[in-house]
C-alpha cells in the first residue's frame, strides 16, 4: 500500500477529531476523487490541514475537501485498516 505522507497524516487528522474520511469529487475536479469529510454546523477547520483545503457548505453542515489529497485504492485500505485495526473486514 503506497500513500503519500501527507495523505496519511490528513486521514490521521481526520480520524483524530472522530470524523470519518471518504472520497468526494469536488467542483472542477472533473471525475478525479479526494480525501473529504463532513464538518457540523458551526465546527471549524481546527486540526485539520488548512492549505489546500476546500469547503462546501451543505444544508446543516459543511464538506471540507482537499483536491490535491486524491483517493486512491492505497487510501481506501489505509482507512479501513484505521476503521478496523484487527484487518477483518466487515
């Protein structure tokens, strides 16, 4: 599994504030998929990478994404190795 660091610490910094990663097309992305996570009304950016960072702002909430933190099969097995450290799958 090849990963860039910075992916993984963004995935870590993700899963530290207890929210989940998952991949997301974000605009004028054209198809290519990204780290992405929910954010509550009223949360911030705080832990989390600020450079690079996009936001969307949803009906009650927002989506944070980072483009240049592309999703990839290596991303997918890093997350469920967090979800699941045991590495039985569901």
């Amino acid at each position: 599994m090849m990963i860039r660091n910075t992916t993984a610490d963004l995935i870590d910094a993700i899963s530290n504030r207890e929210l989940v990663p998952f991949p997301y097309t974000g605009r004028f992305m054209y198809g290519r998929r990204c780290v992405a996570c929910k954010l509550d009304q009223g949360s911030d950016l705080e832990g989390l990478p600020k450079v690079g960072a996009m936001v969307d702002q949803l009906g009650k909430g927002y989506l944070a994404y980072w483009p240049e933190e592309e999703w990839t099969d290596g991303v997918q097995e890093y997350v469920d190795t967090i979800r699941d450290p045991s590495g039985k799958a569901e």
